[in-house]
C-alpha cells in the first residue's frame, strides 16, 4: 500500500503531532535556577509582599501533590503549599512547602522561540496555538514506520537544544493527537495509528475529548455519557439539541472523525534558527562561525519562501541562561544573504569576548509577494553601533 493512504481513499492520510511543552514556565524558571529541579514550584501572580490576590499560571508536577493547580487562587495555593522561607521562618516544614516565582513572560517567549525554531526546522506546516503547544503536519515528513522515531528524535532535540521537555501526540487527526499528547505526560510519547484512534478513545472520561469542557462534562454524565465511547455511541441529534454544533462535533472527534488540516495562523511575523554550543565557549573563530552558519540558514529559507525582511537581529546566550539580544533596522526590506552575514556579525561584537552557550540570528518585520527592494547602497549608514536606537533592541524586539 502506498505510503500514506489507505485502500479506496484517494488523497493522503495526514499525520498530525501535537507538541505541548510540561509545565512550560515552571520549566523555563528551572533553567535560570537548576536548583529548582525536582522542588514543588509554582508559577504565578499575587504572593508578593503587598498583594492580595492573583492566580496559578503554572504548577509543576511536584507542587500537583500537594493539589495545587492552574488558574487556582494565589492564596488558596499558600494553603496548600507554604512557601519554603515561611515555612522554615516559622518553624514549619519545609519538606512540605515549596518555591514560588512571578511570571516573566519575556523570559518565556526567548525559551518559547527557542522551540519554535526546532518545530519548523522539523515540519514544514505548523500551527502554533499557544507559547507552549503547536500542531506540526509531518505527512510529507514521515510514513507510520518512522514516525515513532521521529518523534522520540524531536524530543530528543528539544530536551537537549532548549533544556525543556515535550509531549508529545501523534495520529491522523488534530483532535486525536490533542488528546494523545495528554494521555502520558510528563515526557510523553503516545502515537495512534489509524484506524486505532476511535477504540484508543474509547474508554478515556468524556472530558478528555478535544472541545469537552467541565460544564459540558457535567452535563453529558446526566445524560448517561460517561466515557468518550459512550459520546462516540449518542444519537448526534440529541447532542446538537443539547449543546448545539459543538455537540456534533465532539460527537465526530469521539468517533476519530476530525477532517481538519493542520493550517498556519496567519503568516510568520520572523524567521530564526539558533544554536547551543556542547560546552559554553569564548572562542571567537567558533562563534562567528556559528553565526555565520545561522545567518546562511536563515536566509535560504527566507529565499525559499519568497520573503523579503527589513530587521536583522541575534542572540547571545550566557550562562546560567542569560539572555541578550541586539537587532538593527534597515531601511527597507531585502532579501542579501551577504548583508544578513555581515549585519548579524557585527551586531556580536559585542559579545564576542564573553562565555557563550547559544547564539541565534533572526530576521523580522517581513514582506510577503512582490515587494519592492530597494538597492545595496541604500544601507550606507554610519547610525549602525550597538548603542543606537536600532542596535539596542528590547528582548521582545526579537521575539
């Protein structure tokens, strides 16, 4: 049989892989503090002196046991779980608090990008739905043979390149891949080939069916629907009566239905690759060639998209996980892998006699189809040092 297709159908079979970061910002604190490892550790706003309310953003599986969760309460997660300073301050047991940390999403997006960058390097269609999860197409990429290891390659490279850990779910639909990405978490690896999805969903709780919130959770369990089998098993009719359109269409999801291609948001807003030294390092011949590897990357698959950009911008990386970024505007948007090369260079300098653990280059502010580019001298400009306004950057400049 042909890869990819199944007797009697005449366009492919896709399969989808749906990325999900564990605890994406518990994760990224780890980073910055090693020491955070293993510890309970929650994420979140409104425990600082002089605030009284504020919110779970992320709680690690560790701080889970104590039965902290997501969007909890601030002050009902320090019922459950004291901070270990007030625990140890009076006279409590550390053992049975933890470490809290405020949300810093600049910090995020530089890990998220980091990720992002693997992704795309990995498919060629992606749909990013969040900072922390994104739907890849790898029909063209793998056949059901490979994709096993694939995946467990993916996740190799995210582990090892960025320092967090994915699940990962892979299977002919987006809502069945959905679904496998949580079936094993942390660290999953769960793969439904077809034709295996709907009895792989059979007897999961009717929650965790892609679309099937709490309230309508609920609901369906008075109506005798315990189980995605069950949702898969009900008159559609009566859950369209029930909770409209999207009663049918957890209805085909609980039946591995699901037609739905896995389709961009919009265009990208930049392209980027990046890349971590095996030990931090303040050879500069390795750096620049490093960047200049980079650079080169990213200008071939601008070329191949067709993409002209007007902003180039790098990253330098130090340890323990410090990050800087420098980027430069030029007057109007080109596609000059040799400027690329030469813009990116010189945005390191700065850097170039310091311990670096990863570098990036990354081109924005892009323009799709048939932009007018404007000629080589028009980027004759002495307002190029790092000090200018183009050269210093925010770190959200380059996300």
């Amino acid at each position: 049989m042909e890869r990819g297709r199944l007797p009697g159908v005449s366009a492919p079979e896709q399969i989808v892989c749906h990325a999900d970061m564990d605890c994406f910002y518990a994760s990224c604190e780890r980073l910055r503090e090693p020491a955070l490892r293993g510890e309970p550790l929650v994420v979140g706003m409104g425990y600082e002196p002089g605030t009284t309310n504020g919110a779970v953003a992320t709680a690690s599986y560790e701080a889970r046991e104590f039965g902290v969760e997501s969007a909890q309460a601030i002050s009902e997660a320090l019922e459950l779980l004291p901070r270990k300073i007030d625990a140890a301050q009076n006279g409590g047991s550390v053992e049975e608090a933890g470490f809290y940390r405020p949300v810093d999403m600049e910090f995020y997006e530089s890990v998220a990008e980091d990720v992002r960058a693997i992704i795309h390097e990995e498919a060629d269609t992606v749909r990013e739905v969040s900072i922390d999860e994104a739907y890849l197409d790898l029909t063209e990429r793998v056949d059901w043979d490979s994709v096993e290891t694939f995946g467990r390659e993916l996740k190799s490279r995210i582990e090892s390149e960025v320092g967090v850990t994915a699940s990962l779910g892979i299977a002919p639909t987006m809502s069945a891949a959905k679904v496998a990405s949580d079936h094993d978490k942390p660290d999953g690896l769960v793969i439904v080939e077809s034709g295996d999805v709907r009895s792989f969903l059979a007897d999961l709780p009717v929650e965790d069916v892609h679309g099937v919130g709490p309230v309508t959770a609920s609901r369906m369990r008075e109506l005798g629907i315990e189980t995605a089998g069950d949702l898969a098993d009900a008159d559609p009719g009566t859950l369209e009566t029930e909770f409209g359109e999207r009663g049918r269409r957890v209805h085909r999801f609980a039946r591995g239905e699901d037609e739905r291609a896995v389709e961009p948001k919009g265009r990208p807003k930049s392209f980027s690759r990046e890349s971590a030294f095996h030990e931090p390092t303040d050879d500069e011949a390795e750096q620049y060639e490093r960047i200049e590897q980079l650079a080169t990357a990213v200008a071939e698959r601008a070329d191949r998209r067709g993409v002209l950009y007007q902003t180039i911008g790098i990253k330098a990386v130090m340890p323990p996980f410090e990050v800087h970024t420098r980027a430069r505007s030029l007057p109007g948007p080109v596609a000059d892998g040799d400027l690329l090369r030469e813009v990116a260079a010189e945005l390191f300098e700065e850097f170039a006699d310091e311990r670096i653990r990863k570098v990036g280059v990354r081109v924005s502010k892009l323009s799709f189809g048939a932009d007018e580019q404007p000629s080589l001298s028009a980027f004759e400009s002495d307002d190029d040092s790092p000090d200018s306004a183009a050269g210093q950057r925010s770190l959200t400049d380059f996300d």
